[in-house]
C-alpha cells in the first residue's frame, strides 16, 4: 500500500483501488480551496498511474460525505474583494476539478454515509457508480444561498433523472433521501451503515477483475455517445477502445475462456 497525505486529502492505494477521502470531518468535509488544489493532485496520480484500475472516494467520519464548498472561506473571499464564482472552476485552485474533469478513464465510485449537499453533492454526480448508506442525504441548497450548482449539479442532475423532478430539487433546495435517490436510478446501490464498506468492496472487487482497458473504453465510449446520434456513436474514433482492440489482453479474455482458467491483465 501507498499513501501521499495531504492536509485535508487522504490518498491511500491497495490492490488496484485508490482510496481518496476528504478529511476535514470537523467541518462536515466542507471543501476550500486548498482541498481543490490537494484533490487536482490526486486525481492526476491516479490517472497516470496503470497499476490503479478503479478510486473511490469518499469523506471521513459517518456525518458526512460532503456539505460542498466551505462557506466560511467564501464569506471572508468576498469581504476581500475577491471574484464572485458561477459555472465551472476555470482559473481556480484545483482545475479541472472533478466535475470538469472529462478525460478521466478511470471509473470513480462515490462511498455516501451522510450529507452530500451543494459542491459534495456534484462530487458524487460526477463519479461513475454511488453506493450510499441508508442514512444518506443529497441536496443542491444554492438556491437558498444566492448561488448556484456551479460545479455542475444544474447541468448533470437534469441529466441522470426525470426532468420535472430534478427542477423541483433544483429550484428549491429540498433534499432527497437515499431511498428515494435509489427509485430514481440516481445511485447505484443503497445499503445499511454498517454494511457500506462490503458493499463498496464489493464493486471495486467486480472492476478489478474486470479487463482495465474494457472499463477505460467503454467508459469513454459511454460518455462520449450521450449526445450523439446512434448511427454516430458507432462510427466515431474512441481513444480507448483503439488501445484496447490492439492490445494483448483482447487477446487474453477469449484464451484464457477457452483454457478455463482466470485472465491476467496487463492494461496494455
């Protein structure tokens, strides 16, 4: 196992699994800029690195996995001078962020136990898989704030469930409970507390085993087609799924089938 600590950003890796976890629990794993900056780190490792195949992230303590931007820091940002900020991150500490950060291979999972509200919330609507506790809360509260979901949540919650509905939580800022996220396809998964952990490992055992250059493809393949006509999709250039078709494990899944016996990646 490795670990690079940061201040406010914990980055553990074992068996081809990144652990990011946001470690400000005193502050329901608020996040300032200086989180941003250790999360841009982070993520950069855990692109380059070909021995990691899945991140997970997630925030310490059981109250909370994010209640998003530090609102403190904002206030004393604004009693400065500083500029008032709106959709994206672009020219700000940490860009590109998570939410903008398109080109991401990896498939990331968000681990939710608690609240996921504002900037924490686009956080998870950013990652691939959710798996939540029951007891876990999401929320878009910019509206009763003066601000909007700038880190994407107006752009992606209308995306990933009914319209009508991601406009009432939008235009509001009601939250909605894990349950409810769970009817409306929003998360993957929603289990027990104390069930959490095997249920997330669970997932990452499910894609280490699977063929890394596959994920990385049809991840790529998946979000690139979403607006796109479906003739399109089948004739567009994916950078991954070349890779892949060249590779020697398109080779190794289909005679390590027919040798009845497991596979042995190389994502190469």
């Amino acid at each position: 196992m490795s670990t690079a600590a940061g201040r406010r950003v914990r980055y553990e890796k074992k068996e081809h699994v990144a652990h990011v976890t946001l470690d400000r629990p005193e502050v329901l794993n608020a996040m300032d800029l200086r989180t941003h900056e250790e999360l841009a780190g982070i993520w950069d490792e855990v692109e380059a690195d070909d021995d990691v195949r899945v991140a997970v992230l997630t925030g310490a303590g059981d109250r909370a996995f994010s209640v998003g931007q530090d609102l403190r820091e904002r206030a004393a940002l604004d009693e400065r001078g500083a500029p008032t900020t709106t959709f994206g991150s672009r020219g700000q500490p940490g860009w590109p962020r998570l939410t903008e950060r398109f080109d991401l291979s990896k498939p990331v999972i968000a681990r939710v136990d608690g609240y996921a509200l504002g900037g924490g919330f686009e956080l998870a609507l950013a990652c691939d898989i959710i798996v939540a506790s029951d007891r876990a809360v999401f929320g878009l509260p910019e509206v009763r704030l003066g601000l909007v979901p700038g880190a994407g949540g107006a752009f992606r919650l209308a995306r990933q469930i009914p319209l009508k509905v991601a406009m009432g939580h939008l235009l509001t800022g009601r939250r909605m409970p894990a349950e409810v996220a769970l009817r409306l396809g929003l998360v993957n998964e929603v289990v027990p507390a104390e069930r959490l952990d095997e249920c997330v490992a669970g997932w990452t055992g499910d894609l280490v085993r699977s063929a890394p250059l596959s994920v990385r493809a049809i991840k790529e393949a998946v979000y690139r087609s979403l607006d796109m006509p479906l003739e399109q999709a089948f004739t567009a250039s994916y950078t991954w799924e070349s890779r892949r078709m060249h590779s020697r494990d398109a080779v190794e899944g289909p005679r390590a089938f027919s040798e009845k016996r497991e596979p042995v990646w190389l994502g190469a």
